[in-house]
C-alpha cells in the first residue's frame, strides 16, 4: 500500500525550523518544486540570484528566501539568513524513499566469520568477507562486495554494487552510492629497464564519520600506510582519490575531480568540478579551486581561491589566440633581448 501523503502548515514548518513566516500559516505543503515549477501545494526556495527574476511569477505554496527578496515575493514566504541550508533541512521532510528493512536476504553470501549488529539490512547477492565487521544499523545493497577484514561503524549506507577492498574501515553513517569502488590498488608501478613491475599496495583505506562518497568514484588504498578521509569529508560522482592521499574534515569535492598520490589536503577546503590536483603537494586549510582548475605546487596561505582554467570562447578566436601563445616564448625572449641592449 502506497504511503499517504505527509503535509505540513507552514506555521508547524516555521516553529520547526526557526524560520519567519510571512503569509497564511495554516497554508498545507505536501513537497517540493522549482522556483518557476512548483505548484501551490509545493514549497520551493531562493539562494542563487541568477534566478530571482522567477520570483514575482512565482506560484508555490511556499518560498524560502532571505529578507531582501521578501518585497518581490507574491506568494507565502518564510524568511531564512541561508535559503539553501534551510532548504536542506526542511526537505528531508519530503523524502519518501523506503528505508531497507532488517534482514539478510537468502541469496546473500556472508563469511561464518563475519559479524553481524543489530538491526542489519544486507540485499540480495550481496558478499560479506572473511572477519569483517558490520555495525548496528547498516544497510548493505544489492550486488555490493566486501573484501575480507573490512570494517563498517553504525549506520553506514552502502547503496548497489558498491566494492570495499581488503581491511577498509569506516566511521559511523557513512554513505557510499552505486559503483564506488574504495580500497582497490592505486597506481604503484616501477620501471624495470623494459618493463613494468607492481609495487605493492599494502596500506588500507580509513573514512571517517559522516562521510558520503559519490557514484563511481574510486579512492585507493594507500601503498604504506592509509589514504585517509577524516570526518565530513563529500566527495561527488566520478572522482578519484590516488593512493595515501589524506583529506581533511569538512572538505568537498565535486564531480570528476582527481588527486594524485599522498597529496595532503586540509580541512574545509572546496573543488569545483574537474579539478586536478598533482601527487605529493600540500594544500592549506580552506582553499579553493574553482571549476576546470589544475594545481601543479603546493599552496601554503589558508583561505585562497585558485583557478586555472580558459573560459570558452569562438573556435575562430581561440585559434587565433592559440597560434600567438605558441609564439609567447619568441617573444619573451626578443623583449629581454632588447631590455639588456638597452641597460648596455
């Protein structure tokens, strides 16, 4: 039987969420929609001013947005300092997918050696290894294999297909997406005169609490010791994380992202999409790359934003531009040729 559909007053919403109301607060929500979607049953929000001019014909229920763009509302408005935040947290009231329920399900393949908490979802085909740990609590989805030794703390959520290599831990609620890959070899490999011989990987992988790990994404195990995640860590879909790196707490990672080995980064520092960053460097606490950004040295001032990469432009004029940068250091060179004839 389909779940009845869950509604709130805006005045209940406001209490709950220590926002101001404007508008009738007896007003019944019963979801979420876009600013220029959503219909009078919906509650949507502001943050991005990019789309404040969808504000005056607005017609949801409901919009959260900061006091300065309360006078361009037409319709109910509940006044927030961070829309989005607010948004964030009012709309886990709205998420109705189903909870796994306990149980082991009859195809599932789990070592005798393994141990089981209370409480404990595992799906179907799933693997559980020798001696690994299953905390109180988490959920274990369909086709997803843990190698031997891991160790999952309560409340983890491991969603379909997901793949934890030999003696991965991690800490309490921590979420994994579908196809993630943690714990596999990193790219160790030595030349030997004419040909390639492995080095061998024999760190593990240590995530921390409340860490959530995007669809598709890979962080290997570290070659001496751990890579590391420490808490809070949000790394997006199709993102790798080389081996021995170490990322500090709170710091995020959007999608495509790539770090090259025992690269330390620290805490609460933010990648926009594609960014690259080089092995063996050290970034500051706080730092910021913007999108496209590729990051060759080290950088030692907490609180900086970097950048790198060429917005678009008409394949015309870029060509044109491209066919005068190959020329940049002929240049360069004919200017310092003429500043020391001139000193002479």
């Amino acid at each position: 039987m389909p779940e009845a559909i869950r509604q709130y007053s805006l005045s209940d919403l406001s209490k709950q969420f220590d926002l101001v109301l404007n508008g009738e607060g007896n007003h019944l929500v019963n979801g979420v929609g876009t600013l220029n979607a959503a219909t009078s049953s919906q509650i949507t929000f502001l943050a991005n001013p990019s789309y404040r001019k969808e504000l005056p014909t607005t017609r949801a229920g409901a919009v959260i947005l900061r006091e300065e763009d309360a006078g361009s509302c037409p319709v109910n408005h509940l006044v927030a300092a961070d829309p989005y935040l607010a948004y964030a947290r009012l709309a886990t009231l709205f998420d109705q997918r189903p909870s796994a329920p306990p149980g082991i399900h009859e195809t599932a393949v789990i070592s005798t050696s393994a141990r089981l908490g209370q409480n404990v979802s595992i799906a179907p085909h799933a693997v559980i290894g020798d001696n690994c740990v299953i905390g109180d609590s988490c959920t274990i989805g369909a086709g997803t294999v843990l190698y031997d030794a891991c160790h999952l703390d309560t409340g983890c959520h491991l969603h379909a297909n997901v793949t934890l290599g030999h003696g991965v831990k991690l800490g309490k609620r921590v979420v994994v997406h579908p196809g993630a890959v943690i714990g596999a070899d990193g790219f160790g490999i030595a030349f030997a005169a004419d040909h390639w011989e492995k080095v061998p990987q024999l760190g593990g992988v240590v995530i921390g609490d409340d860490c959530e790990i995007g669809c598709n994404s890979a962080i290997d195990r570290g070659t001496i010791g751990d890579t590391v995640l420490e808490e809070d860590v949000r790394i997006d879909n199709l993102c790798q994380i080389g081996h021995n790196v170490h990322i500090g707490a709170h710091s995020a990672l959007a999608g495509m992202t790539g770090v090259a080995g025992s690269t330390r980064i620290g805490r609460y520092c933010l990648f926009g999409g594609r960014t690259g960053i080089s092995g063996h460097l050290d970034i500051a606490d706080k730092t910021s790359f913007t999108a496209g950004t590729n990051a060759f040295r080290s950088v030692g001032e907490k609180g900086t934003t970097w950048s790198s990469q060429i917005p678009a432009q008409p394949v015309s004029e870029w060509q044109r531009n491209l066919a005068r940068l190959r020329k940049l250091d002929e240049l360069a060179r004919r200017v310092k040729a003429l500043e020391n004839k001139r000193e002479n």
